[in-house]
C-alpha cells in the first residue's frame, strides 16, 4: 500500500511539472520572457500570467492551470496521508 501511494505522488509531481512547462511554453511564445536558472519561481509566476492571459484571450481559464491546481492539491493529499502512515 505505501508503495502504490509513494507511486501515485511521483505521478501527481511530474503531472504539476508537466503542466508548469506547458504553461511556461505557452507564455514564452506569448513574449514573456522566462529565466531558465530560476525555473521554480517562474513556474509560479508564469501560472499566474497563464491564467490572465487565457482569461483574457478566449474567455475563460485555461486548462493547464486547473491541472497544476489538482495535481499539486492531490500531491499534498497524498503526501499528508503517507506521512500520516508511516508515523502515525
């Protein structure tokens, strides 16, 4: 069981990164420039300038947001509940 749950949060971590590259890619071609040293915080940052500019170019939030937002929320879940687990 700790391993099928040690597995799911790996899965949920490269999901969040996945989605913040994207949207990291999808601001790039936008004209927003990005530091690659930095790439966590700008993770951040360009999730957010992702939000807005989606909003503003089609209406509504983007897909690769709402992806960051439940893969980090279901890693921080399963993260709290192996922690609970093991020492628990």
């Amino acid at each position: 069981m700790y391993t099928v749950a040690t597995i799911i949060l790996l899965c949920c971590v490269a999901w969040a990164v996945v989605a913040g590259l994207l949207a990291i890619r999808y601001c790039a071609k936008r004209g927003i420039e990005v530091n690659p040293v930095l790439l966590g915080i700008e993770m951040l940052r360009c999730l957010s300038r992702y939000r807005k500019l989606t909003h503003d170019e089609i209406g509504h939030i983007g897909p690769l947001f709402y992806h960051y937002v439940v893969s980090i929320n279901a890693a921080l879940v399963v993260g709290v509940a192996l922690l609970i687990v093991r020492f628990g």
